[in-house]
C-alpha cells in the first residue's frame, strides 16, 4: 500500500504493508509528493512532485526504496495511473 501524508510541511509518499505494518517513505524528499499509483508489477510508484506550487511533475520511484526519476514530459501534472 502507498499513500500521501502531511509530514511537517510536506506531503511525503510512504508504503506499508496491508495489515499497517513496515511503515517506510518512499521518493519525494524534499518535495511536496501526492496521488501516488502503483505499477501493476508493484516494483514502482509515478507521482506528483512539487517543489514550489503551482508547479506539478510527474515522477517515478522504485517502490522500495529512494531511487527516482523524473520523468521527461511537458506541462503539469495531476493523478496518474498506469
């Protein structure tokens, strides 16, 4: 399961498992990360970053752990899905 939370100022991606155990980050440090979709193999997680708001990017992370792209497409972004 992944998810977004405010944590202090931002909202941050965190993964967990099913029963609410292993609680751990995933991506986005030092950006604001929201509406995250998992792939359908579950090895990623795409997302929208913002370092300073309106700006939206759409990102990719490995789902366990900090590696993380951004991914090369014009414009704004908001709610992806595979």
């Amino acid at each position: 399961l992944v998810f977004s939370a405010r944590s202090g100022q931002r909202w941050r991606l965190w993964r967990m498992r099913w029963d609410g155990t292993a609680r751990a980050p995933v991506g986005g440090r030092g950006l604001d990360a929201m509406a995250p979709s998992i792939s359908p193999d579950g090895l990623f997680v795409v997302f929208v970053a913002s370092q300073q708001p309106p700006h939206r990017l759409l990102r990719v992370a490995a789902s366990a752990g900090d590696a993380e792209v951004l991914l090369p497409l014009e414009g704004e972004a908001d709610s992806p899905v595979w």
